[in-house]
C-alpha cells in the first residue's frame, strides 16, 4: 500500500513519516507534499491508498483536497489530521466519505489506530470487489458451462443414460429442473438461402440471437445450441417440459415471419414430442430426417407426429422425348408448365421425396445438356455465372425451388439456341471480345468459350461470315492497333508487338508485312 501525507507544517510530516510502524500495516511507500498543487501532481502519478491531510493551508485547504479526490473518482481512503476541533469542519469533512477525523498534536496511538481501522476497511472492500468480479466471472462461466452441458446432450458427447446424465449435472454443479421432460425446437436454413452480403460467423450470431431472444425472450445462449450439418444451419432450442405447446407454436411463427422479413430466408421448425432428457440426441436426430424429407413444406411449423413419408417404391423418369421437343421448338412456357405438372402429380400421389426431386433434377438437366451439345454449345460455360450456380445448389430444397432453377435453366438454354441459329449474333460477340483481348495470349478456344459454343463450330460460323478465319481477324485486329501506335507514338517496334499481343519481334514483323505490304520500320518512315 501507499501512503501520500499532506501537511505544509514539514516538522508534523516528517515526524509521521519517522515514527508511525508504516509497515505493520503493509504499507511500503510513503508521499509527503506541504501544499495541494504538489499533492495533485503526486496522486496523479502514484495512486495512494491513504491520505492523511491538514485542513488549513496556504494554497488550498484539505477540504478541497478530498473534494478534488471524491470528484475526480479517485478510490483513497481518506483520514483528516487538524488542529480544528469545530463542528462544521468535521461534518463537511464525514460528508465527504472521510474514513477518520485526529486532532493535532501528533498521538501516534490514535494516528496508528486510526490507520488500522482504515487498513482493515480497505482490505474488506477489496475483498468485496474481488468476489464481485468472482460472482460476475462465475455466472459468465455457469452459463457456458450449462450450454457445454447440453450441447453434450444433444450429440451423446454423454452417454444417453439416466446415472451418468445425473453424475455429470453433479459435477458440473447445475441447477436443472428434469421431472418435466423436455420439447425439443430445431429451427433449420439452408446455406445457399442466405444473401451473399452476409459474412457466414455474422448471420449465425445474428439467427442463434433472434432465436433465443423469440423462443426465450432473452439473449441466453445456455438452452440454444447452434451447429451445421451438411447444407444447413440448425439452431437447437430446449425448452421445459411444462411450457405451453400452443406458446411453442405462436413463437416458432414468429421467428420464421422475421427470418424472412430481416434475413430474407426462409425457416422451417420442427418440435419434438415432450421426451426426458436422455432422449434428446435420437430427438434431434429425428427432426433432422424430417428437414431432410421436407421439400414441399418449407417456410412453416411441423411437429414429431407429422409424417413426411412417401410411396416411392417405383423410380420416376421424366418423359424425354416430349421435352427433347417442347426445347427444339423453343416452348419455354410448355417446358416449365409440363416439369411443373409432373411434380405436381408425384406430390398429390405421396410419391414426391427428396430422391425423386433428385432424379427428377438430373434427368432434366440431361435433357438440356444434350440440347445444347447437339448444337455445339458448352453447357458448362453457358452455366458457369453465379447466378446458375447459386440456383443449381438451391434446386434440392423444395419443389419451389426446383421450379425457379428449371424456369431459368429453360429461358437460358432457348434464348442461346436462338442467338446461335442468328450466327451474326455470336459471331459479333467473338468479335468484340477480342477487340477487348487482342493484347492477350488468345487462341480459338478461348473466343469459342467466350460465346459457350465448341472452337471448331465457332471457326466454321466465323468463316462463313468473315470470310475470315479467328487466327486471321485477330491478327489484322492487332496489325490495325499497331498501325495507330507507329504512327501516333515513339515507342520501340518491340514495345509496340508486346503491347498488341505479339511474344516475338521477328513473328510481329512477319505478319505485319503480309498484311501491309512493307515492314513496321518501313511503315513507320514512310509516315515520319
């Protein structure tokens, strides 16, 4: 501890500071100052424990002092040391938190015994302090505890029997109230739903928190258990076995109606039958499957008792001939009608399940993929942009979302067909992609990818409308840049084949003769 004496009669300080036991209270640092100013500066840079100060003096009074000290939430206790015995200035001195009031002369009885009773009323308030913070600390960790508890729960990190789930509440040290039962609330939403502009560790922290705020109507994590499992996220929430199940419900709902309005996703909720704990993991893993099964009923509340079973004993195959030609003539209002039909159908039959919508999707995308190799265009750069990506990755979930992929892959797939059989469309748009990377490495495989048709399709399109091969045209692109450079610049003739697109002096040299007729010196002279 450290102790700051404050007195302008230096005689009295020094006699405190020689012969007071300073260290049989554990005090180790002594501060003396005659006036208030230097009393200031030396609080500030030291941070006593203790003052001991006069009232009077020359450049302020001890009752500033400790008003000073009080204002500026400086945490010293405080003992005033005066030669005033009057009323008023013990009283505004008590006002002011004082922990003890001596009148001079020096007693070192009295100033010792004060100082122990000070000392002692320090040590507790730290105590206390200390075992705040312990308690605040304390509750912090409980909670983590308690959440490490169920989440241990739910994925038999503890075995699923009674006497081992009871030993480790023991030696956790929790408070659970079991003889209820519990509900089980798994809220689920697929990855791909979720809007690029969400960073993945945000959206969790933000839909674990709505979750927990609208199934508990607090921020406590301790019951609500997030995690991932293959293509979704899951927020887990156990709930009291005497909570109301109509309650459960209303809160579901409302958590699904704010995924949608502020996350723009869609959840779906499941809620489990009341099962004790030990029956909570094979709970969880049952409404998992029924996420799984769900392709139809998204977006709503479902229960244990619900059944999303389907009579699928026999595959289903889409009719592809009818498709194959509702593509080649171009009916994009028929095809989507037609796949949406066959769904339609399965569902009402109970016999649309998550394999089917599988089988369903690849058949579909066979019959596009076969469309569009038979007219020399690459399916996989026509659907290489974000968008088809985002859709295909979608299509799985549920039968509207089926419907959106199939919609955009049809409208997508006819529109480029159309464009092909216009040859003079694709054919401008090689073209200006090489106008825009003539400087580059180019071959004819790279302008065909650019246009999603095959390099030799492309070159014999090209041809008929150039009367041009790729090669050529993008050499006599490059040959009229270098043409504006040689005449408009001073760089070098290598400088000039390098920025055009050319790796060697003597091949740009070639070309640019057989094309001009004289050499880019010879060019070059001619217009200087």
């Amino acid at each position: 501890m450290k102790c700051l004496l404050i007195d302008d009669d230096i005689p009295t300080v020094e006699v405190m500071r020689d012969f007071i036991s300073w260290h049989t209270f554990g005090i180790n640092s002594i501060l003396t100052a005659h006036n208030i100013t230097d009393a200031k500066i030396l609080l500030e840079a030291n941070k006593p424990d203790i003052i001991i100060c006069d009232i009077e003096m020359p450049k302020g009074s001890g009752l500033d002092m400790i008003k000073w000290v009080r204002e500026n939430h400086y945490d010293c206790a405080f003992i005033f040391f005066s030669c005033h015995e009057n009323f008023e200035f013990a009283s505004t001195a008590i006002s002011f938190n004082t922990d003890a009031y001596l009148i001079k002369p020096f007693d070192k009885s009295k100033v010792e015994s004060a100082l122990s009773k000070t000392v002692n009323s320090l040590r507790t308030k730290n105590q206390l302090q200390e075992y705040s913070q312990f308690g605040v600390s304390w509750l912090k960790n409980k909670a983590f505890v308690e959440q490490s508890f169920w989440r241990d729960i739910l994925f038999a990190r503890i075995s699923p029997r009674l006497d081992l789930i009871h030993g480790e509440i023991r030696k956790r040290d929790l408070s659970l109230e079991l003889e209820y039962g519990n509900f089980l609330v798994l809220a689920s939403i697929g990855k791909t739903e979720i809007e690029d502009s969400w960073e993945e560790s945000t959206f969790i922290y933000a839909f674990l928190n709505l979750t927990s705020e609208m199934m508990l109507d607090n921020l406590n994590p301790s019951h609500v258990i997030n995690y991932q499992q293959h293509d979704r996220y899951y927020i887990a929430t156990i709930l009291r076995g005497n909570s109301s199940l109509e309650e459960i419900t209303t809160r579901c709902r409302q958590l699904i109606r704010y995924c949608r309005d502020y996350f723009h996703c869609t959840a779906t909720c499941y809620i489990s039958e009341k099962v004790a704990i030990d029956m909570l993991t094979a709970t969880r893993t049952t409404l998992e499957v029924m996420d799984r099964k769900n392709i139809i009923f998204k977006g709503k509340v479902h229960y244990q008792e619900d059944r999303f079973d389907y009579a699928t004993n026999e595959s289903y195959t889409l009719d592809v001939n009818v498709f194959e030609q509702l593509f080649i003539e171009g009916e994009k209002v028929q095809i989507v009608n037609k796949l949406k039909k066959d769904l339609e159908m399965l569902a009402d039959s109970n016999k649309l399940d998550a394999n089917t919508l599988h089988s369903i999707k690849q058949d579909f995308m066979q019959i596009v993929y076969s469309i569009l190799y038979k007219n020399k265009i690459l399916a996989h750069r026509l659907f290489s942009d974000k968008i088809s990506e985002t859709l295909l990755q979608k299509s799985e979930h549920s039968v509207m979302d089926m419907m959106k992929w199939a919609a955009f892959v049809t409208n997508k797939t006819i529109d480029y067909l159309r464009e092909v059989k216009q040859s003079e469309s694709v054919v401008e748009k090689a073209k200006t992609f090489i106008h825009n990377n003539y400087f580059q490495d180019l071959n004819r495989e790279d302008v065909a990818s650019s246009v999603f048709l095959s390099p030799d399709y492309l070159s014999k399109i090209f041809k008929s409308d150039t009367g041009l091969s790729i090669k050529d045209y993008l050499n006599e692109h490059r040959i009229l840049i270098a043409k504006e450079l040689l005449i408009q610049g001073n760089e070098s003739i290598g400088t000039v084949a390098t920025e055009i697109g050319f790796d060697s002096i003597s091949y740009f040299s070639t070309v640019f003769k057989k094309i001009t007729g004289e050499t880019p010196n010879a060019f070059r002279a001619k217009f200087k």
